[in-house]
C-alpha cells in the first residue's frame, strides 16, 4: 500500500535535520521533498489574515484529504508558517520510521499550532498524540499535486490598521 507521510517545521534548520535523518536512515532524495514557505503582504498578529497559497499548493491539500475540509484547512493554514518534509514509500515498516524521524526531530502538531484558529471545529477524529505529529496517510505519490521547493503565500490583514477617531472616522492626515 502507498503511504505519504507529512511533518511540518518551524524552521529551515528543522526541517534540514529532519531531512539529514532520513538520509542516513536510507531514505533516497526521490523518496522526499523538503518544501519551504515564504511570505509577503502585511501581517498584524492583532487583526489576524487571511492568506492565498499558490494554486499547486492548494491542489496538494486537495488531493492529501479530499472531502475533509476541516483538517485541510488546518494543515493549510499551518503550512503559511512551517517549512514541510513530504516523505512517499511503499512499505508501512518505511512509513512508521519517517514519521518517527520527523517526530524526533520537533515536527509540529497541526491540531495544537492551529487551535486558536480553529477552536470551534470539532477534530476529535483526526486528534494526534504527541508521538504522531508527522502524519501517516494512506496516499500514492503523485508529481501533479508534489508541492514545490518553495511555497509562496499572501498575507491579507483582516481588519484595520488604522486608528479610528471618537466618531469612527479613519485618521486622514
């Protein structure tokens, strides 16, 4: 059966570590992609944003989980600020150790990186443990939706950035 793992990192040297690892635990290059995010538009943690991710990246969510809009939404938006390790093998015994290397070396857990986000969206079907954070899904490797080397997304701010005066009006000086 056909697995791809996923695991998602904070930083570049994460993810390099991670990559290291499934290197010298026998993984080929072709068996992996290491793809890392980048950003542009305004972000203000105070508004909050929505975001735009490029249409490859998109049909890649699409295709990992098809009808499960909840958890492609939360791997999605938790993609805007991680760096993914995207392993494709054959053998389960393969799948198991690539997640546990991606475990070990500090793969996020989309369910708690999201949460703020996603609070009221109930995922009590899809709640990982600590030890599976690097997510093991029944899929074949498949070029057309392999997200690239880079991943491009837009911030958009969701409110305001400006102050208001006492009587609502924007601040035009």
């Amino acid at each position: 059966m056909p697995y791809t793992i996923v695991g998602m990192f904070p930083t570049n040297e994460a993810a390099d570590q991670a990559s290291d690892r499934l290197d010298n635990a026998g993984f080929e290059k072709e068996d992996y992609k290491v793809s890392r995010y980048s950003t542009t538009g305004n972000y203000d943690p105070e508004f909050g944003y929505d975001y735009e991710e490029d249409e490859k990246t998109s049909g890649f969510w699409n295709w990992l989980f098809s009808d499960d809009d909840t958890t492609k939404n939360k791997y999605s938006y938790a993609a805007t600020k991680s760096n993914l390790v995207t392993v494709y093998t054959d053998d389960a015994e393969r799948a198991e150790k690539a997640r546990d290397i991606m475990n070990e070396q500090g793969a996020l857990d989309v369910n708690d990186f999201t949460k703020d986000r996603y609070s009221g969206e109930s995922d009590s079907a899809h709640h990982l443990s600590s030890d599976e954070r690097a997510r093991i899904i029944n899929k074949a490797k498949n070029n057309l939706y392999m997200t690239d080397d880079n991943r491009n997304y837009s911030f958009r701010n969701r409110g305001m950035s400006n102050d208001m005066d006492s009587l609502g009006s924007r601040d035009t000086f």
